[in-house]
C-alpha cells in the first residue's frame, strides 16, 4: 500500500533516514539548517496528503543536519483539517518503511500550566488523548502488533538527552502532559480547567496520532512544544496569528535545541 510513494521519494533521492522530524505551526523552516537538501511538494507525492493549515509549508524534505540524515514534514496533517487518522498518520508510516527508528514531534501549543509562559519550550513526558479517536482502530497493519504498550510512549533516553542538549545551549526546559483535542475551534475555559485537573499541561491539535503510530512501528518518540500561548481562560482571547507569531520569535532557540539534540541522538547507540 506504500509502493507508490516509496517508489517516487527513493527514484528522487530519499534514502535510508536516520532520523524523522515533524514540524509544527510557524517551525517549518527549521530545514534550512540542512545541507545537501532534497525539497519535494506534497501534492508531487503520490498517494500522499496535503496541508491546508497557514504556517505549514507543506514540503517533504530530506538533508543532512548535524551530520545525520533526516527526512522532515515542513507541516503536518490535522484530523480537523477532514483527514481520518490513517491519513494524518501516513507519513509516520512512510517514514518507517524507509527504515527512520527515531521520530521528533514538534507542536506550538496552549499552556494549561500556570507555571508556563508563551515562549517556553516544553518537553513532552507524556499525552492525554480526550478525542475517543485512535489511529489504530482497524485492521491490524504489520509494523506493530493489535496491541501498542503506551507505557513509555515518549523515550526516556530522548528525554535525557533533550535536557543535556538543552544544559549545553543555556535553556531552560519546561516538562510536562500534552493533551490533544481535534480542534478547530480553541478550547474552551471550562475544558482548560479539566484538563488541569486530569494533569495535562498542554493543548493542542496534533502530535498524538503520530506518536501512537510512531509506537505501532517500534520507533522511539521525542516530543517538543513550543508554548505559543495561554490556554482558554487564561488570556482574554485566542487567534492562531499569535500562535505563528510567537513561534516565529523562539524559532531561533528551537533550532539550536533541535540541531544539538539530533547531533546527540546520532551518538548514541539506542537511539537512531
């Protein structure tokens, strides 16, 4: 069911990644970083999606950066957009077959935790799925088992070297539960204030689906978010302009912390 992109991404050069990175609202441009880059345009792929979302480029693009190779989503996929999750979470599924073992997911998303500002970065230790939507509802596929032990979704080790990598550069890390909801409409305060109830720290519209499908495939999960804003109820308003806006302004930290934390997973013998 994947011949046909395959075929295409590796007639065009995309071969053997080391390393799958998602990017979210307004990070897109991380890419840049890389050299000897591959850019394609999703609706050139076969079989493949497209990304509707301002802030989302909607390339492929495959490179070297900090010495590895890396295949990149310049935008993701959004259930909200009208996509079934099968599709949100095709190219996790793509990334796996030609042989990435350690995916980054990178979100801009609300702060629930009232110890967070916007322009904090957030690593995720955990999530909190609040759709009653699963990827993986269906035929079993043959990357995984019926089965998935979420128990360490996202990689204790990747965790531990975000932070080292994060030490390096001078960064403060938050830490913390990302809960998604499908959007498009923000949530409101009253959900906020269950979501804090239940121990998240984050919202957002994303991340989740890929990170369960990452699990299916054996792949070791390091999730980021970049804190754009206050959640529902905690500022008088919410508008995804603030969203590219603040993503925009951390982007320069964002790239560093990502630059030396793939560096670091190439060094390291379980992870990529």
């Amino acid at each position: 069911m994947y011949t046909n992109t395959l075929t295409y991404l590796r007639e065009h050069g995309v071969q053997s990644p080391d390393i799958g990175l998602i990017l979210g609202s307004g990070l897109g441009d991380m890419v840049e970083e890389m050299t000897n880059a591959i850019k394609i345009k999703y609706e050139d792929i076969p079989d493949f999606p497209t990304s509707t979302v301002e802030g989302h480029e909607g390339r492929l693009v495959y490179g070297e950066l900090a010495g590895k190779k890396v295949i990149a989503l310049q935008g993701r996929f959004h259930y909200y957009e009208g996509y079934d999750l099968e599709t949100v979470t095709y190219p996790i599924r793509i990334f796996n077959q030609l042989g990435v073992k350690t995916l980054i997911l990178t979100n801009a998303a609300g702060g629930v935790n009232e110890e967070f500002k916007p322009g904090d970065l957030m690593v995720i230790t955990d999530h909190l799925n609040l759709t009653g939507e699963n990827p993986l509802i269906g035929s079993n596929k043959p990357e995984g088992p019926r089965f998935v032990d979420m128990s360490q979704t996202y990689s204790h080790q990747g965790q531990t070297l975000l932070y080292q990598a994060a030490s390096e550069l001078g960064y403060h890390l938050q830490k913390g539960v990302y809960t998604w909801f499908t959007g498009p409409s923000y949530e409101t305060p009253a959900e906020i204030r269950a979501v804090r109830t239940l121990g998240g720290d984050a919202v957002g519209m994303s991340t989740v689906p890929e990170a369960i499908v990452g699990r299916h495939c054996e792949m070791e999960i390091i999730g980021i978010s970049c804190i754009t804003n206050y959640a529902a109820g905690m500022q008088e308003h919410l508008n995804h302009e603030e969203v590219v806006t603040i993503s925009q302004i951390v982007k320069p930290k964002f790239k560093a912390l990502l630059n030396k934390l793939i560096e670091k997973i190439g060094n390291e013998a379980n992870l990529g």
